[in-house]
C-alpha cells in the first residue's frame, strides 16, 4: 500500500516505523528537514521536505497515485486542507485526518467529500477520554478494550497474591466459574509473554490478558486480582480539552469530581460550563491544594496537564499523599516505559490511542478494530472471516487447524448476536467476528493473509 504521512510528530513518526515495516511504501512530509534527515537514516521510507498542505509538496511526494492520505501534524486547519487538496487536485481514495479542536468536531456534518472531504477523523482527546472513563468503570484493569460493539471486552490487568486463581493453574478458572467462559489470551512476566495453557500456573505480578463477554467481567476479575473499590470520588488536574470533557461525561454518571486548573481564566471558564464538578484554581502538585481538595479519601486522580514532567509529579505527590489510584497523561514514549507500574497505577498514551484507531483503517482484510497493546508491544485484532472453506484459510477450520504464528491466538467470536470463547474445537463460520491475540507486531501480515480470501471468491 502506497502512504502519505503528513506531520513527523510523534503519531506521524510512529505510524511511519510500524507500516514501513510491513512493507508499504511509505512517504513523510514534514517542515523540519533535520528530524526527516534523522529518520531517512534509520526507517526505509522516503521523506519530503515542506509544508504539508502546499498542493506542489503533496504532488512531490506523491499523493497523485496514494492509496491513503494521513494528515496528522499538529494543526487540525492544516489537515484539512491537505483532505481538500488531496481529494479537489488528486482525488486520493481515503483521507484521514487528527483533528483536535472541538469546535470543529461539534459539527461532524461538515466532514464530507462537498464540504472537507476527509473520510475518517481521529481525534486523540475523545479516545483518551474514553478510555479513562472505561478504566474508573472497572478498579484495577490497566488496560479495558471493547469489540463487537461492545458485547466482547479485552482486559489487561496485573494478578495480585492472595487471589483465588493466582497460584493455581488456569484450568482451574472453569472450577471456580462454571458458568462463565473466558480465556485468557497472554500472560506477561517480567516482561516476557507467555502463552498460556491449561498448566500455566498465575504468579503475583503477572499482567493478564483475557477476553470474555463483556457482563462476565467483573467475575473473571475478581478471580485474578483482590477487587478493588469501585470509586466515585474523582480528582482531575488540568481543564484542557481532555480533562474538560472527561468531567463532563463523569458529571453525567454522578461521580463526584474536583478539577484543578493553573490558568485562573480556563479555571472560570470551565466553571461556568460545568454543572456539578467543583474546580479549584491553583497548583496541582502543590501539596497544600491536593490535602483542600481532600486527596487522601479519591478513589482516582487523573493529571490531565499538557505537561509530562508536571503530569507525573502531580501524581507522584498525589499517590503518596492516599489517593487509592493514579493515572497521568504522558506523551513521551520513553517517561510511558518510566513511570507505569513503578510509580505511577497507569501511564495515559495519546499517541498509542491514536495509533490503535489509525491502523484499524489500515490494516489489510475485512479489519473493524486494532487495539494497540502493553504500550505498543502486542495488538489486539477484530476481523471478519469471509468465504468458505475453499476460499478462505480460516473459515470451516477448528482453531486448533488454523495455521496461527505462534504467539498469536484466537480469543473469542461473534456470531449474530452471540458471544463465543474461541476453544480448539470451535469452528469458524463465515461472517464470524474473530478477537486475535498478537503479542509478536511482526506477525500481523501473517494474521492479515489469513482473512483474507482467496481471488476466486465472489
């Protein structure tokens, strides 16, 4: 597949490292000619230098015969005229853009091939906002992923000693859920995956990942990890877009939430758009202000700041003072690896939120979602089996006979409006939905080449 990424920023550059890998023909515009120069050097890409919505740039770097268009520099007014050229100039095929403001995506009519043609937004604060709200709904997960339209829901969470599974091997999980079917996808320790089995013995410590129907995890939960207070007691720092609009959606499930915000102006602002959140104007890692706000009787305290270094400070000072539980916004890849489980509950990733949904339009075959995973190192998959058993090289085969990398395996189904755990007998029918499993990123064009058809299927 031939890509145009517009914008070397951090979601750019990713996406850029993760699709050059699997052989796509890759080219990134960016206005800075040292950071392309940098990455020609060690990505096998090739880069343009210039402004990423000039119609001779976007010619140059060959948005004429492009099969996709990613508009993803840190100006939402500039990816969109780069949708509009691409598609009034070159009539490029598929258009996606990051767009962040939300006065713009308050108005989703204007998005369309007569207004600004731009086929897919993406808009990292709504994704991270979703994603807080799904892990305050579920204490102790470190990872909470919907598929199927929300009826199969993929949990990451670390085991805890002194739990009813942990120490014991995971075929004991039907014994002490008899009627409840789960499975568990991958087993990290000490950073090292393990694929699990019926003998594989949970430690302390272990991160696990599972799959169930979505009313059946709390259950599972609780069978891995003590389970932890739902809380209702929430503290946000910073009222930017993300920690404005995450308040608004709590206010909305009566949570109680305080809101720390530094610039007096945003502080009144959002007060007087909020209905039932208190804000407090001031310095969220001032020590005084947190003890105020009453920070050692929160569930949860969210640094919302744009800030990592100020994000995680906050936190830090948060935790020790007794907040049951704490997560920051960290942009930095680098401070992400850091800070999660050493001294921060969660470390939030825009930039890995963002790559998730970015590749669920990329990836190859019928592919309805991509969840990245553990920070970037394993995805999870939502793919459509099509064909039959002569076209396709999964459908009408157990999923003991389905010739998975190893690493990769097959979590749960779909079908109609029935949720399946996917056991080595189960059979894969057409239109299936299927939940992959892939702790290796580098087999997933193999996962690909397995759902997709062969081209005598009509």
């Amino acid at each position: 597949m031939k890509i145009v990424i517009l914008g070397a920023g951090q979601v750019g550059v990713s996406m850029a490292e993760i699709l050059s890998r699997e052989n796509n023909d890759i080219t990134l515009v960016d206005i800075d000619d040292a950071v392309l120069t940098g990455l020609q050097d060690r990505l096998d890409i090739n880069t343009v230098h210039g402004s990423a919505a000039y119609p001779d740039v976007m010619e140059q770097a060959g948005v004429g015969d492009a099969d996709l268009l990613l508009a993803v520099t840190d100006k939402d007014e500039v990816n969109m005229v780069a949708c509009q050229i691409a598609w009034s100039l070159f009539k490029t095929p598929k258009k996606i853009a990051r767009i962040r403001s939300y006065e713009y995506l308050s108005h989703p009519e204007i998005f369309d091939n007569a207004s600004v043609p731009v086929d897919v937004i993406i808009s990292p604060e709504a994704l991270v906002t979703e994603q807080i709200l799904r892990l305050i709904e579920h204490p102790g997960a470190l990872q909470v992923v919907d598929f199927a339209g929300g009826k199969i829901r993929l949990v990451g969470l670390r085991a805890y000693s002194g739990s009813p599974l942990v120490g014991h091997p995971l075929r004991e999980l039907r014994d002490h859920l008899p009627g409840i079917d789960t499975r568990v996808a991958a087993i990290y320790r000490q950073d090292s995956a393990i694929i699990p089995t019926g003998d594989t013995v949970i430690e302390p410590d272990d991160e696990v990942f599972f799959v169930a129907a979505s009313a059946d995890i709390f259950a599972v939960m609780n069978e891995l990890r003590q389970a932890d207070k739902a809380g209702r007691k929430i503290i946000l720092a910073g009222a930017g877009n993300i920690g404005f609009r995450l308040a608004q959606a709590l206010e909305k499930n009566n949570y109680q939430i305080k809101l720390i915000e530094f610039n007096e102006q945003r502080a009144r602002y959002v007060a007087e758009r909020l209905e039932k959140t208190v804000v407090l104007h001031g310095n969220a890692a001032a020590e005084e202000l947190l003890q105020q706000a009453n920070i050692e009787n929160a569930e949860v305290f969210c640094a919302l700041t744009n800030k990592d270094e100020a994000n995680i400070l906050s936190a830090m000072l948060a935790k020790r003072l007794g907040a049951h539980r704490v997560m920051s916004l960290v942009n930095s890849s680098a401070y992400v690896e850091l800070v999660q489980s050493t001294m921060l509950d969660i470390a939030l990733s825009p930039r890995l939120a963002t790559i998730g949904t970015l590749l669920t339009h990329i990836r190859r075959g019928d592919v309805v979602q991509v969840a990245s995973l553990r920070r970037g190192a394993a995805e999870a998959i939502e793919a459509v089996a099509h064909g039959d058993a002569s076209t396709s090289r999964v459908v009408g085969r157990r999923v003991a006979d389905i010739a998975l990398p190893r690493g990769a395996s097959l979590g749960a189904i779909l079908r109609g409006e029935e949720v399946l755990i996917a056991h080595d007998i189960t059979v894969i029918e057409p239109e299936d939905h299927v939940i992959v499993f892939v702790v290796d990123k580098a087999d997933i064009p193999k996962i690909e080449r397995l759902f997709q058809v062969a081209v005598t299927f009509i």
